[in-house]
C-alpha cells in the first residue's frame, strides 16, 4: 500500500527547494523597499528580516561544508545569491551616508568572481546589479552613485578574476599545494616510523623542506633512500617485477617504499586485511604464493589484478622500543616476478633478511632520535640551571624557575607559590590567564597545592586533570586544563617552602621522563627560593631599621637624593617631614625602655600606614622620624602630617604598673623648590620648622614657609623635655 503524505508535508516537499533563493528575493525587496535606510519606521520588521537573511546565509554556508553543494535545481547558484543580499543588507543599514561601506559587496563580488564558476558568478553579479538598480528605480540613489557603484563593484571582481587566473599566482598556489604536501608527507612518516611516539620522543617542530636538517629530519631522509636502496637492490638482484615496503599507519596500509618496473601502482593506504599482506597481518610471518592464477589481485599496489606469476609477502618486524617490549609486526615486504616458478630457499632468505633489516634500520633511527631528545633534555636541564644560578631576589628566583620549567615541559601555565605556617602566597605565574594568580593568597587546605605541601609529594599520582578539583582555593578550577603536576619545593634539610605548579590543555603532558625532570628542577628551584629568601633577609637588615620596621638612616639619606633628583627633573613638587615624639627622653625614664621601644613601634606603624607607595617614611634617629612625600606640594604635606599628627594622638598605651599613657608629636614641614632646592636645606628647614612647633606648645604642625623671615635656630637649644606629668 502507497503511503500518503499529508497536504502539509507535501507542500514543504515543493517549497524546500526553493526555501534560499525564497529568503534571498524576500531579503532583496526589503532592500529596495527601504527597510534597512535611516528613518525607517518598522525597525522590528527590518530585525526580522535580517535575522532570518544572516540564519539562512549561516545554515547555507554550513550545510555547503558539510554536505557540499548538491544536486538540486539551481542549487549551485542559491548559497551565492543569498550572500550577496546579506552583504547589500549590512551595507544599507550601516548607512548611505557610509560610502566605505561598499568594501562589503565589492569584497564579496570579487571573492565570488575569483574562486567560483564563471556561471556562479554571473548570477552573483547579477543579483548585484538588480539591487543597485532597483534602489536607483525607487529614487534611493542618484544615477550618479548608481554609476559609481557599478564602477566599483565591476573593478573590484574583474581586478580580482585577473590576478586570480595569473600565471604568478597559480605558481605560487601551486609551490604552496606542494609545500604542504611534502610537509604532511614529512610528518606521515615520522610517525609511521616511531619517531612521533614514546619509543622516540616527539620532533617538536619537523623543520621545512628547505631548512637544515635537524637528527630527526636527517633520519626520516635516510630511512627514505635505504628503503630506496635496499629494495632496488632485491629487485635487480632476484630479478623481480616489484619490491615494496607497506607499513601500518592508522588509516591502513600505507606505501614506505617502492622500486616496480610497472606503472600501474596504486596510491593506497591500503585496507589491513587485503590480500597476502593481510595474511600476514594475522600472525602469518611469511605467505608464499607460486604459481598464482591468472587475475591473481592479493597484491593491494597494483591497479588491475593479473601480471603476476609468483609473489611473496614477509613480515618486518617492530623495532623494540627504548621503554618496553617489541608491539609486533610493523609493516610487510611485499615481492612478485612475472615467472611462476616457484620460490628458492636462497630467494626466500634474502627476502626475510632484507624484511629484518628494515626493521632494524627503523629501531636505528628510533634510539637516534631518543638519543638526540636525551641530549636536547639535559642541555635545556643545564640551561634552567643557569637560568636559577644567575638570579638571586625572590622575584627574580621565580621567574627563572618558570622559565625552566616551561624550558623543559609545554606547559600553559606554570605557578610559583610559597608557603609560610598556614598561608600560601603565588609569587609569580605565567601563561595562560596568569594574572589571575597575582599574589594570590590562599590558606594551606583549600586546593590541591595544599594537599601536595602537606604530603610532600606530587599530586595528582598520574598528572592527569579533568578540570572539576580545586587547585588554589576552594573556588579555582583550570577548566580547560587535562595535565596537571604539583610538585612541592623542599629543602635538603626536608622542610617543604612551597610548591611548582604545571598545567597543560595537552593529556599525558608531564608523564615520564617529564614528571621526573620536573622534580628534578624543583630539587634546584627549592634550594634557590631559600636562598633568595635569606637574601631578601640581609638585604632587608641592611636598608631597614631593625625595632620600627622603617628605612634606615643610611637608606633613608641615598633615597632623598635619588627622589630630589627625580623631582628636578621631571619639575614635579616634593614635601619634606620631620616629626619628633614630644617628651620622649622623660617618657623613656619614666616608663622603662622597653615601653618606649613599643612607643616607638606603634608610631613608626601609624607613619607606614599613612604614606603611599611611592612615598618614604624612615628613623631618622632616636625619636625622630621622616617622611618624603613625592609628587606632593605643601598643603599636601600639611595635611599629610596633620592627620599623622592626630592619629598619633588618638594613641592609647597601657603600662603593666602606671596604666593608661597617651602622647603628642611636633611636625615641621619643608616643600621643593619653595624651601629649597637641595636636600640639606630642606632638612635644615624642616628641622627649624620643627623647633618652633615644640616652642609654640608641642602636639602640632608647623611649615618654614610659615615662619618668619627672620627666624632663626638658637645657638643653644632649649631642653625640649621638662618632667612629665604622671600618667
């Protein structure tokens, strides 16, 4: 019984067909209509439109790649009509007004015209020109444009067609075919040779056909002219038809290697399982055919069946790999002669010693190249060790172990973190989404660097990731990475300092020999963190002021001169503070020392919090302090000492026996160039400034540019401290 299609479906079945060219002539009206001009005034209608133009040019241009272009009437013509309506639609609605625009559809016109058919590109064209036409008909352009236009868009597709149909540039698509052909030819072989996989690890980068050859280029030609050879020389000396090499690749059969005085060979790959060479394929060592019948087709090289009076097929066995066991067979030696006469013994073990021997020359080539990537290894190991050797900061000691690490393993991203009691802190990262981790601070049980410190060893056990463990903190997942190696940073002495993180996109990244080197790194990348650490150490003891945490003097005294100097230079501002705790030596005699050491402390902390980055606050000595304010003129540095001022005001300190002590401090404020130009008078007038601000009361702000023109420091100063009140 006939089935019945419903009246709908019937009707899709007609229309399908003409769905595109449908959507291209409705799209083209709107054009000429106006919908996509300024001033339209149904912009929901003009949207509508262009949503379903842009979806069916994209269905269109899907469907073509995927399927191709098909058989259906005018099928060939569609996709291109439609294109051209879509890029007169983006043209009108960026606007008349926009003449650049027309790059669109001339763009277009001369891409058609330079790579489809001549009758493709008519139709195109015309589709063209029947919008152009239609918007001059409806007084939407002048004939002047329309002209224009045309000129424009002809030009545009006739220059293109040219050039495309040059001889040059056919030379040079041509030269260009043939490059990546040799190179895809280049990168078949390597791998069908082992030279791509863990017997042999991988050439990074197989070099072009015209550069120096590198080991693994070198043996890829070498194994190419031996196959050569050596097979020549069976043919002429068994006196056979053909001699060839078939070896696995993943989509067969492919052939490595061929001398035949016939002509009709065919291209392959080859199925597995075809003729004598798929016999032995299934655990056949050696199939001998003679005499074999006369359209005789188990020989998969050949064309046409029949030519062939006797044939053999032997296997060629795997060369064992440098980490394990022989995989089998990798290819077969095929061998036939027009004479059906059966095969010698003598014939047969030429054969099989010849199949032995490409076996064994593809096992030389696979130890040379291992060899040349152990070499390649350890020189990039000695490298990374040079790299670590000439850095000695902390930063400088982390970058260089990023750089070694990424030297010697892809990854996409590399982290140095470290660890100090429960609080991680990443020091520096690089790569992929590096910034991210930017001193990135994280508690020691969050991810799994956490879990690798705290168990010293790595993590995870087989390096691999899939994206849903934490790394870092709770909520940090490298979604797109599949590699993963987190190897702790320890000391000789056992202490673990921090961790190296790795990560790559690549599977099985950081799998052996890469896992150990990594660690090996991280051995070096430890000791030199701790160095760099006791470094920073010294260097901190060195510009720092031991008790208050501040710039020393002796810094303190380099700085102003380097930051006065940059101030000249570029004409900015720059304010001087010198400030003194008011009643400091009686307080000390009072309260003990150790008291006024704390005093000390939390004075210093208030000046730190207060000033900037690019700012310095130091001991100047005893209870004196200094602050240099850069970029800052003198109602900044008022103000800046005003608020340090009452801050040190508001201080509350308990002492075990007296109870609750406050305290008060004098500023003096001195700004460049106002007050002067070199860094002794401004200390100079700072510290006067300072003397009649403990004068006029104490617990209060002066500036020299305040003072009177004749002021002047005494000779003698005054004792600063009469006795102190008791608390």
């Amino acid at each position: 019984m006939r089935n019945r299609q419903a009246p709908h479906q019937r009707l899709l079945a007609v229309l399908a067909p003409w769905s595109v060219l449908g959507v291209a002539t409705f799209g083209g009206a709107a054009v000429v209509a106006g919908a996509f001009e300024p001033g339209y005034q149904a912009r929901w209608f003009s949207v509508v439109v262009a949503l379903v133009v842009s979806g069916t040019c994209a269905w269109d241009i899907r469907r073509r790649l995927k399927h191709g272009v098909g058989d259906r009437l005018f099928a060939a013509y569609e996709g291109p009509i439609l294109w051209v309506v879509a890029a007169w639609v983006a043209m009108r609605w960026l606007g008349i007004v926009a003449a650049h625009t027309y790059i669109i559809g001339a763009a277009l016109l001369a891409w058609l015209v330079a790579v489809m058919p001549v009758s493709v590109a008519l139709f195109a064209a015309g589709a063209a020109a029947v919008l152009e036409v239609g918007l001059f008909v409806v007084g939407r352009q002048t004939l002047s444009e329309l002209v224009v236009q045309v000129l424009l868009l002809g030009g545009a597709a006739i220059g293109l067609r040219l050039f495309a149909r040059s001889q040059v540039y056919r030379e040079q698509v041509e030269a260009e075919r043939v490059q990546r052909h040799q190179e895809e030819d280049v990168q078949a072989r390597a791998r069908d040779f082992g030279l791509l996989t863990a017997q042999a690890p991988a050439i990074r980068e197989l070099p072009r056909a015209d550069d120096r050859p590198t080991v693994g280029r070198a043996t890829l030609d070498y194994l190419t002219e031996s196959f050569h050879l050596q097979l020549d020389i069976l043919r002429h000396g068994l006196g056979l038809t053909t001699a060839a090499v078939l070896w696995r690749a993943p989509d067969g059969l492919v052939l490595r290697g061929c001398s035949s005085s016939r002509t009709d060979l065919a291209a392959g790959p080859y199925p597995t399982g075809l003729g004598i060479p798929g016999s032995v394929l299934r655990d056949v060592p050696e199939v001998t055919v003679a005499p074999v019948h006369a359209n005789f087709a188990g020989l998969p090289y050949y064309d046409a069946p029949g030519g062939v009076g006797a044939a053999m097929a032997i296997a060629i066995p795997a060369a064992t790999p440098v980490d394990g066991p022989a995989p089998g067979t990798a290819g077969v030696l095929c061998v036939d002669r027009a004479s059906p006469e059966p095969w010698t013994e003598t014939e047969r073990v030429v054969v099989r010693a010849a199949a032995r021997k490409f076996g064994l020359d593809v096992g030389t080539g696979q130890r040379l190249k291992h060899s040349d990537h152990e070499r390649s290894t350890v020189r990039r190991f000695c490298v990374a060790l040079q790299q670590l050797n000439g850095a000695l900061g902390l930063e400088q000691v982390a970058d260089a172990s990023l750089e070694a690490a990424r030297a010697m393993v892809r990854a996409d991203l590399a982290v140095v973190s470290v660890v100090k009691g429960e609080v991680h802190r990443v020091v520096q990262a690089a790569g992929h989404d590096a910034q991210r981790y930017a001193d990135l601070q994280f508690t020691g049980d969050e991810g799994l660097v956490g879990k690798a410190i705290s168990l010293k060893t790595s993590l995870p056990a087989n390096a691999e990731y899939k994206g849903k463990r934490p790394v870092f903190t709770a909520g940090d997942k490298l979604d797109q990475m599949r590699a993963l190696l987190i190897v702790p940073l320890s000391k000789p002495d056992g202490e673990t300092i921090g961790a190296l993180t790795v990560a790559s996109r690549e599977p099985g990244a950081f799998a052996s020999p890469n896992r150990e080197m990594l660690e090996l790194i991280a051995g070096q990348v430890a000791v030199k963190l701790d160095l760099a650490s006791a470094h920073e150490q010294i260097r901190e003891m060195a510009t720092t002021d031991g008790l208050t945490g501040l710039t020393n003097h002796r810094t303190f005294q380099q700085a102003f001169t380097t930051m006065l100097s940059r101030a000249d230079r570029r004409g900015d501002p720059l304010c001087f503070i010198l400030t003194d705790i008011d009643h400091f030596g009686n307080l000390n005699n009072t309260y003990g020392h150790p008291f006024g050491d704390e005093v000390l402390r939390q004075v210093a902390g208030v000046l730190q919090r207060a000033v900037r980055k690019i700012d310095l606050a130091a001991r100047y000595g005893g209870e004196e302090f200094a602050v240099i304010l850069e970029g800052s003129d003198l109602d900044g540095g008022r103000t800046l000492a005003e608020r340090i001022r009452a801050e040190i005001e508001a201080l509350v300190f308990h002492h075990e026996t007296k109870g609750e002590v406050r305290l008060t401090s004098s500023f003096g404020v001195a700004a460049f160039p106002g007050d002067g130009t070199t860094k002794d008078k401004l200390i100079a007038h700072a510290d006067l400034a300072l003397y009649h601000a403990k004068a006029k009361g104490r617990n209060r702000v002066e500036a020299f540019a305040d003072l009177p023109p004749d002021a002047e420091m005494p000779q003698k100063k005054p004792k600063k401290d009469p006795p102190a009140p008791d608390a």
